[in-house]
C-alpha cells in the first residue's frame, strides 16, 4: 500500500475508533446473565479450550505451515461474525458464525480456540457481547456449532453423501445449533416464574425469521468456500479431515 493511501486511511479509522457507531447487542451481551449461571457456562468451556489449545500445538509440530492456517481461519471467523442482523422481536441481533467451515477445515476443538479469541476481541474492542457471558458465548458459538458442524459434514460424508451438500449442511445446522443454545442459555438464567420450555420456545422463536434465512445462506456460503478450497488445493479438505490430517 502506497504511502499516500496509508495517509488517507488513517483519519478515517481513528475516526471510526473515536466515534463508533451506535453497537448493536451481539451474541449475549455484558451482564444479562446472572453470575452463577455465567461462571458454569465458562467453567464448561474450559475443557474444549484445553483441547483445542492441545491440538494445535501436536499438528503444528507434524506441520508447522498448519499455524498459518489457523490464522487465516480465525480472521475469517472473527469477520464474518462482525456482522449484525437485527431481531426485531428479540431486541438483539443475529449474525453468521462461519463455526461450520472452520470446523472443517481445522477440525471443531481448534474452532472453539478461535472462537473464543474472535469473541474476546469483539468483546473488548466492538462492544459485541462481554466478559462476564464470554464463556456462554464460546460454548453456544464455538462448541455447539464448531462439534455440530463437523459432526454433520462426517456423518454425511461417511453416509456417501458428496463433500459440497456435505459442507452446505454443516454451514446451516452449525448456525441453528448455535442459536438453539443460546436460547436455552438466555431461558435457563432468566425463565423466573415461566417454565423453562415455555420461555426457550420464545426465544427460539423470536431469532427465527432472521436465524432461519441466516442458517441457508451459511450454508451456501460455507459449501461454496469448500468447493473453492477444493479447486485450488485438491485433496486438502480431504486430508484436514483424516484422524490426523495436517496441511497438504
């Protein structure tokens, strides 16, 4: 980049830094869960952090170049996240995951890592959720749909259903899944008086005319990044999924 253009877009982001606009509640923000309930929700991510951490340092030693990898699949985690769709009947906002195609291409522990650095940056800079519900946000965003992406797409392939419809189902029940606990953590810390299903069902519901359409496109989005990836480096995907795969 030119040193003209660096001069240009120097005052526009800090003014973006010193103006931000207006954020909008994404995942489940700072202090809507009662303290109880967002420390279980943390101690229950732990585990997957320590699995994942763990897996990253065994395939880097095999393949060093497989760290990069990572890097580039946590940006686009963290990015495409970012993105906000209000939920009128909610009061908050939806928003892509991208946890079903990391989950493929790094496997779904590795996922959850990212995960949870993309939403601890987002927390800290962008006003996008918290640090008190950072741990139900991992395990809604990265555990649930990280392991139910991943499940899907070897479940489908093992099935002998192809790698794209595949990648297209889990992009989409990823998304759903992700959505489905969050429901049930907001239900389970704030149902009250309410039954827990009555109060898991509303809020279910109210993400769905935005999580249902949202869930599709993921779905697309993430069958055709697959399809690319296949056409640029046949076999990778391929490799990344084996019990020990590693960059080919």
């Amino acid at each position: 980049m030119t040193r003209s253009r660096v001069s240009l877009l120097a005052p526009v982001a800090l003014l973006l830094f010193a103006f931000p606009p207006p954020a909008s509640a994404m995942h489940i923000s700072e202090g809507i869960l009662p303290a109880p309930w967002a420390a279980l929700w943390f101690v229950l991510s732990v585990p997957f952090l320590i699995w994942g951490l763990h897996d990253l340092r065994v395939r880097s030693e095999r393949e060093p170049m497989f760290k990069s990898l990572v890097g580039l699949v946590g940006a686009a985690v963290f990015v495409i996240s970012c993105m906000p769709i209000p939920v009128p009947t909610a009061g908050t906002c939806s928003h892509p995951c991208a946890t079903g195609m990391a989950a493929i291409l790094i496997g779904p522990a590795l996922t959850v890592v990212i995960t949870s650095i993309a939403l601890l940056l987002q927390a800290l800079f962008l006003a996008h959720g918290g640090l008190t519900t950072l741990g139900a946000d991992i395990v809604s965003m990265g555990v649930a749909g990280a392991f139910a992406g991943y499940g899907v797409f070897r479940l489908a392939t093992t099935l002998g259903v192809s790698r794209w419809p595949a990648a297209f189902l889990a992009g989409l029940l990823s998304d759903w899944a992700t959505y489905a606990i969050t429901s049930f953590e907001l239900a389970s810390a704030l149902h009250g008086n309410a039954s827990l299903g009555q109060t898991f069902l509303a809020i279910a519901v109210a993400f769905c005319p935005t999580q249902i359409p949202l869930g599709i496109l993921e779905g697309i989005v993430t069958a055709a990044a697959c399809r690319f990836i296949e056409k640029r480096r046949p076999g990778l995907i391929a490799s990344l999924n084996q019990p020990h795969g590693g960059v080919a």
